[in-house]
C-alpha cells in the first residue's frame, strides 16, 4: 500500500496573460498545512474508488501507462471547487502512488503530463514538489500544456506567519458551476493589456519577492494584496465584481483592517488574510465566523500555516 498526504494551496494570481512578451501566466501562491488531501493506494482485482474524480483520473493516467488495477481510497479531502487545488492534487497524487505501488520509476513532470493537470498553472505542482511560498515563471506562448513552467523562486515561509482562510458557504454552488466551465473560458480569455502585466510583474519582482527575502511582512502583504486586487479588477468580466460576489468583496475589507493582505484564491469564493502570530490569527477567525454566519448560511473558517515540504509518500 501506497500512502500519499499531500498540501491544498492558496493562489494569489498570475502577472502575465498578455502574452507579449512570448510567455503566458506565471503563478504566485503558497502550499498550506491545512487541509490536506491523504490517500491509499493498493493493489485491486479491479479499479475501485471512494471517490469518482480518482476514477476518472485513474483512467486517464491509463491513457499514458499500463498497470494491473488498484482500489484507491480518500482519507481526507481537500475541499471542491472552492480554489484550494483539489482536482491537481489528487491527480498528482494518485499517480505518483502509483508509481510507487507499481514501481513505474516516473517523475512528477511525468505524471503532470499524463495527468493534464499543474501544466498551465504550475502552484498545484510545486506545491507538492517543493511547498512554502512559490513563484512559478509560466509557458511559451506555443507550448502550453506541453512543457511544466520552470520555478523562479521557492521561499520557506516563517513559523508565525500564519493565514486566516475562509470558505464561505453561500457562494459555493454558483462558484461549482464556474469552475466546471473552467477551461471553456480559459480557452476564450480575452487578452490582458501589456501594461497591466507590465505592473503586475513589477508588483512580483519589486515588491512581492524583495520583501520576502527581508522578512517585510508589511510589505510583503501589500503587494499581495495589491496583485491580487488588480488582477481582479481584470477577472470582474467573469465574477460580479473585483472579487466572486458581494460577501467575499466584504469579507476581505474585513480581513483588510485586521491583517497585513487580504486576497481571493482562484475564482473563490475562498479568500484568506495573512498575519503574524496565533493571537492576532485567532482574534481575526474569530471576526470573520461572525461575519459569514450574519451574511449568509455560514461557513469554514481555519488557521493554517504555510506547508514547507509538499507531499509525504510512505509505503505501508
């Protein structure tokens, strides 16, 4: 038996959909400790799953190699479609257990491409291959899904710089319904003006990153922020506003007066602050709870703290 625990992660957005300057996306964002998808792999008389989206992903990974049957079981999930990385994570995570079980000897880039999945935003990879704070530098304009992004710079995240994340519950079914047209839109996005990249990219290489090598919170928070909400100002086609819908737009002002950034994960309707130390992280959980149960039909409320490692692997 193949035992996989691999990090969800939080994305804080991609600085280039221009395509210019011959690349396309780029992707910053963070593994987490918590949640954690776990599975188990083991050998079958057939394929068998607790889960549909491991079958479908099983028989995929059939499309590129041959291997006897396995029974996979989910131990703990990951949420869906809220814009954690569940679908890569397990993908990447199933097929790498079977590689083990079976002793394939494949790589996770192997895996990635049988998959189709961490090719055109690579956080879900990196996240399980390395972990921590991740800035991943995006494909050739005429390569996507045919090579992995390169990773530009992977950072260990500091022991008391927490997250404060919010799964409300309200917006969960309408946000399904997008992420399930997911590639439709992706195929038809329209293009981002040059000079947003340009400051987006600015924002990134000036901001983002120095601050992180100085151990800048504060400034490091504003750039976050700052990314995050400008890309949105360029997703408001597809979302109701800057952010997914009115409660999330609340919330992070919310998390804004508490917190060093406030930011949306992906389409949401997750949205997460950082801050420094369990005290101020309680104190603002604490908040939103409140929030979400007064505006709506509640929802998760959780501190985490960066994951450092990516995925576990042990063999039972």
């Amino acid at each position: 038996m193949i035992r996989i625990s691999a990090p969800a992660h939080l994305h804080t957005g991609n600085p280039d959909l221009s395509g210019d300057m011959g690349r396309l996306y780029g992707t910053v964002g963070f593994a987490i400790e918590t949640p954690r998808l776990e599975i188990e792999v083991k050998e079958a008389d057939r394929d068998t799953s607790n889960d549909k989206d491991a079958l479908r992903f099983l028989k995929r990974f059939r499309k590129s190699y041959d291997f006897p049957p396995v029974e996979v079981t989910v131990k703990s999930y990951i949420p869906k479609w809220v814009g954690i990385g569940f679908h890569t994570t397990l993908a990447l995570s199933l097929g790498t257990a079977v590689s083990e079980l079976y002793n394939l000897n494949l790589s996770l880039e192997d895996v990635a491409f049988a998959m189709k999945r961490g090719l055109i935003t690579a956080l879900g990879f990196y996240a399980l291959k390395v972990g921590g704070f991740i800035y991943e530098g995006g494909f050739p304009v005429d390569r996507r899904e045919k090579v992995v992004p390169p990773l530009i710079f992977r950072g260990e995240m500091p022991d008391d710089w927490l997250f404060v994340v919010a799964i409300p519950e309200t917006p969960r079914k309408a946000l399904a319904e997008v992420r399930r047209r997911e590639d439709e839109i992706l195929d038809n996005l329209k293009k981002m003006p040059p000079g947003l990249a340009d400051r987006l990219s600015r924002i990134v290489l000036m901001k983002i990153l120095p601050a992180f090598v100085e151990r800048d919170i504060k400034t490091f928070g504003e750039g976050l922020y700052q990314f995050n909400h400008l890309l949105g100002e360029f997703w408001s086609d597809y979302q109701e506003n800057v952010y997914c819908c009115d409660l999330v737009n609340e919330g992070i002002r919310l998390m804004l007066d508490k917190a060093y950034c406030a930011c949306q994960t992906s389409w949401g309707p997750t949205f997460y602050a950082l801050v420094e130390g369990k005290t101020q992280a309680e104190r603002l959980k604490f908040l939103v709870e409140d929030f979400l149960r007064e505006n709506g039909d509640g929802g998760e409320v959780f501190i985490t703290r960066a994951d450092n490692r990516g995925m576990v692997v042990e063999r039972g």
